[in-house]
C-alpha cells in the first residue's frame, strides 16, 4: 500500500472508530502471519507492556499462523499506531 493510499485508509479507518466506538474501549486486532519465529515475536513485542492478550492459532499446513490480539486502548490514534507498526513487518496480513 503506497503512503497516499493508506493514509487514506487510517483516515477512514480514525472516522469509523470514533463513530462506532465509546473510547477507552477494548479492540481486537487480528492478523495473518507466515510462521516464522521473527515476525510472531517482532508482533509480540509491539504488543509487550500493553496488557494485550494474544492468541495464536497455526493452519492445517503450519505456513501460517492467525494471532487474536485483544487490548484496551484510549483511542482510534493507538489503534493505527499499533497496525501501522505491524505493517512494517513484511508478509503480514491485517484483518
């Protein structure tokens, strides 16, 4: 995603937090991830000192791993703080 799309993107993203969410409020955050040990624990320490509870759950194959992230937050600029630093990491998937 180039920097002019996705700043779109986390505008949009802002705009819809505030209006569906009371804030401080709870977020779940879920992500795809290729099993390597580097990137699970580069997410880990993103979320390390939050609270955050993590969930991770490999597929069939193992190729990938899915991680549940669920922590509270005070508002929408945390929530995109937190997914722009995992988008630094290559091969994840934001859901």
């Amino acid at each position: 995603m180039d920097n002019e799309k996705s700043e779109a993107f986390y505008n949009r993203l802002k705009v819809q937090l505030i209006e569906s969410t009371p804030w401080p409020s709870v977020y779940l955050y879920k992500f795809i991830v290729p099993t390597a040990v580097d990137k699970i624990d580069r997410i880990h320490q993103i979320f390390d000192n939050t609270g955050a509870v993590i969930e991770s759950k490999r597929s069939k194959t193992g190729k990938y791993t899915s991680l549940s992230i669920t922590v509270g937050l005070d508002g929408p600029d945390a929530v995109i703080q937190f997914y722009k630093e995992v988008g630094t990491i290559k091969g994840v998937i934001s859901l």
